[in-house]
C-alpha cells in the first residue's frame, strides 16, 4: 500500500488474512514476485527513494534477476534477485515519462514495459554473456556476468593513486539509507576532517583572477601578465561550513559554483543542515542562487555545461544532480551503481563523463532523467593493473583520462582507443596520481615523482596525441601532491590540500610562481 504496507488476502475469494511478519518470509509464494516492498527485493531502494518512487518489480522465472519500473527517472532497472542491502544495477532508458509496470515473458527472454505519460508498450530483449548450455541458468553466474556486482575497495583507491578521502570518507559522512518513515540518521565528520579538504584553486578564463577554497571562506587572488600576483581579497563569503568543490563556468557571465559541507546534527531532516553548492559571481562575489540536490552531506565534484547554463554537483562519491541554476530548478538525478565515483566534467551541454577507479560512465541528460552508459575499452588497450585517477575534457568533447602508470587514455565517442605512456616510458613501481587539465589544443598532466613536480604537455592538434614538452618543479613540502590542475588562457595552476601552496605556471615562458596558501 501506499503506506509502506503489506495486506495479505486468500484467493479466490479474496478473503483479508492476518499473517505475522516472521511467518510471512516462511511461506512459498508464487513466482515471479511482483510485490516491490518484498523482503527479496528491498535493495531495488535507493536511499533517497520514497514509496513512489518504483511502480513495479517482476522477477524472472528461471533466471536470478528482478526489474523495476522507475517513477521519476523513466527508467528500467535490472538487479541481480534476491536484492537484499545496496546493489548495483544497470539501467537502461527508453520511456520519456515514468514507467508503470514490467513484466518477463514465460521464458525469460523479453522484457515487456509499459509508459504512463508516453502510453506506449516497449518489449526489450535480453541478451546474456557466454549463455551457458545448463537449462538451469539460476545456477550459471556466468550467464549475467554483464551486472557488476564487485564494491570498491580501499585497495582500489590506493592501487589508483588516490587519497581515500575522495571516495571513502564521502561515503563515511553520508546519511544511512533513510527509512520508509522518512526518517535519517546524523550525519558525523570526524575531528581531522579539516585536514583533507582541497583547495582547488581555479582560473577564469582570461587568467586575470584565481579562486580558491580556504575553510568556509573562498578567497580570490588578482593575477597579472605571466602569472605575478598583484592582490589578495575575499571572494565568497556566505558559507557557514567548509568549502568541498569549486568550479568557473566558462561562458559569460563567468560565475562561480562552491559546494558547502552538510553539517547536520540533528535526525530530524527538517532540522538538519544538508550539503549546498552556491553560484556567485566571479566579479563581486554575490550569491546568484542557492541549490540544494538531496539530504547528502559531501559534495566533491561541480562542473558547468559549455554554455553555463547547467551545473551538476557530485554527492557522496554516486549520486549525481543536475540543476538549472539561473532558473533555480533541479532538473534530475540519478544515483550511480559503479561505487567510488572520482570526479566527473561535461563533455556536452547534455551528456557527462563520469570517473571511478576502474570504469568510464557517459550519463545523457533525457528530459529529467540521466541515462547511463558504460564507456567500451578496446581489448588488451589496458594492463590488468591499470587504474584511473584523473578526467580531462577539451572544448569540443574529447576526453582523456590518467592512469596510475602515468599514461593517458584517449577516448573517441565512448570507445577508449589509445594508450599513450610517458615519453620515457620508465615502469613506475608505486601508483601516481595524475591531474589532468585540456585545453588551448594541449593536454596538461601533473604528478609526483619522487621529490619532484612532473608537469607534461601533449599536443591534440592532430590526429594523434603526441607528447611535446615537460617541466620539472621541485615539490614545496615534503607531503605536497598535484590534486587538481586548471587551466586558463596562458596559464596552468596546480592545487593540492587546504592550508598548502599552490603553483601558477606561465606555459609561454615556462616560469612558475609559488603562492603561499593564506
């Protein structure tokens, strides 16, 4: 029912029966299952979910899946059954108004949905990976190996040369998956959470201002001709928690988005101060809008569309919105299944690429919904061992993406097509962490090496990425490391913790200043 609900009748006559909980999960019922609040089936709820959320659930007859019809989203997701505690999915786009009821067909082969606002009727086939020979296909994992069903590990992080505080400590500060009641739990930070914010400083585009985060304040640096600054002030100001992203758009107007840390106290979600982005102007620092996505606490990734009209905000480390910040309206979202989400960036107006240590994800933005798509790598392009840890995207859409081994990944529409490794090409015995920036026709990559600032250039101009020239910069502490790097029309600037420098480099005449975080 409506009211979270379950009331039990005996067929045919329709008589209401009365049967305990604990006696409930003991009987055999008939199958498929088609009761969405199931016991069986409770991990097809996301945490943000309300009971409107899914229309319907139908199980497979022989296979162990089970489909769901999305209300919001216009989605059909598809589960390995049973789906008990969070599960992964894959879902797959079709309808453009929600969905009202799924159904397989006697065997297993089909898929039949049916649409509310569209009224249309899609039948979907199921084509499984190296379909096994035994009838009894519940018992072959091998026939849905196509669902992941792996979690990230911190061994995945490290083995990518990240720091654990991108993705693991997004995930210990989020909201336990909320009650049918509504209800949620407190959100906690711990006391050294201040240690591990970033600072990512950020150009605008004509490389005559530098925005940075510094606790709840974000602080701007007037730059001149060749990266010398000439002034220091306060950008933003109105934050009441510290800064965990920023962004520039870059269109004009250039405004600025930062995300605020949720700081919420309180069980009751009426009560309890939840992660907010701000977008403000890059010239005076006045707040243009609010936005506020779901009940998360940690925002760790903003991008702007091309033309600044869209802003999408990355929250705990999966789950994605999408605004349309000038009219202050929340256009959709979608909460990732692929775990240990990095960091993402537009890569069109309407389509974003998605970064986890182990997989590219393309969403489409379809209406309010965002459709996924799992980026393809060409066989034997990669090493097994291979990890990524850094996200490009050039003007015109071209992604490239870093590995921990130091090389570049470049991608053609959704298919990775080329590796291209380091000009010397030395093995790397411990992962590196790679920031990437592109633009101006050039790809920027910056990691450490030993004790040293490794910033290298590759040309895009033709039709093959080449590698042109590197530069090497001594690192300014001992624990300093590359976090973001961002590029503006002449100059290159590199970012690492909160409270630690930060370097502005000219790329005419390859000098570079040191800014001493203040």
């Amino acid at each position: 029912t409506g009211a979270g609900e379950q009331l039990f009748y005996e067929a045919p006559h329709g008589t209401h029966q009365l049967i305990p909980e604990n006696t409930n999960t003991e009987l055999a019922w008939a199958s498929p299952l088609t009761c969405p609040l199931d016991a069986t089936v409770e991990g097809v709820w996301a945490p943000h979910m309300d009971l409107t959320d899914i229309n319907a659930v139908a199980t497979a007859h022989n296979l162990p899946l089970v489909a769901t019809a999305s209300d919001d989203q216009g989605l059909v997701s598809l589960f390995r059954y049973p789906c008990q505690g969070e599960q992964k999915c894959r879902q797959y786009g079709g309808h453009s108004a929600h969905v009202t009821n799924v159904r397989w067909t006697y065997d297993d082969s089909k898929l039949v949905t049916t649409g509310g606002g569209d009224t249309s009727v899609i039948v979907w086939a199921l084509t499984l990976r190296d379909p096994p020979t035994s009838p009894h296909l519940q018992n072959d994992a091998q026939a849905i190996n196509d669902l992941p069903n792996e979690d990230m590990t911190l061994l995945d992080v490290e083995s990518a040369g990240l720091d654990d505080d991108i993705v693991v400590r997004a995930a210990t500060t989020r909201e336990s998956k909320a009650s049918k009641t509504g209800k949620t739990q407190a959100v906690q930070h711990g006391s050294n959470f201040a240690t591990h914010l970033r600072s990512m400083p950020t150009l605008t585009p004509d490389d005559k201002m530098v925005f940075y985060c510094s606790g709840s304040i974000v602080g701007r640096l007037n730059v001149a001709e060749g990266g010398e600054v000439e002034g220091q002030n306060v950008g933003h100001g109105d934050h009441k928690s510290f800064v965990t992203a920023l962004t520039v758009s870059p269109a004009e107007p250039v405004m600025v988005a930062t995300a605020q840390l949720g700081m919420a106290e309180d069980t009751q979600e009426d009560k309890a101060e939840f992660a907010l982005v701000h977008v403000w102007s890059a010239s005076d620092g006045s707040t243009a809008a609010v936005l506020r996505g779901g009940p998360e606490a940690l925002i760790t990734s903003l991008t702007f569309s091309p033309s600044g009209r869209f802003l999408a905000s990355l929250a705990d480390a999966s789950i994605v919105h999408v605004f349309n910040w000038i009219k202050g309206v929340h256009i959709g979202h979608i909460e990732l299944k692929a775990g240990m989400v990095t960091t993402m960036a537009h890569s069109s107006e309407t389509t974003l690429t998605v970064l986890t240590p182990r997989t590219v994800l393309f969403l489409d933005l379809v209406g309010n919904s965002l459709v996924t798509t799992r980026g393809h790598v060409t066989p034997d392009l990669l090493p097994h061992d291979v990890a990524f840890n850094g996200l490009g995207v050039s003007p015109d859409g071209h992604v490239y993406v870093g590995c921990n081994d130091g090389s570049i990944v470049e991608w053609k529409g959704r298919t990775a097509t080329r590796r291209v490794a380091p000009p010397d090409d030395s093995e790397i015995i411990t992962p590196v962490r790679m920031s990437i920036a592109v633009g101006q026709g050039a790809i920027f990559t910056a990691c450490r090496l030993d004790s040293v600032i490794v910033v290298r250039c590759y040309t895009t101009d033709s039709d093959e990425l080449r590698f042109f020239s590197d530069s090497h910069i001594t690192a300014p502490t001992g624990n300093w490391t590359p976090i973001s790097a961002r590029l503006g029309a002449a100059l290159l600037v590199l970012g690492s913790r909160k409270n630690h420098p930060f370097i502005i480099l000219d790329l005419k005449s390859g000098k570079f200043t040191l800014i001493e975080h203040v």
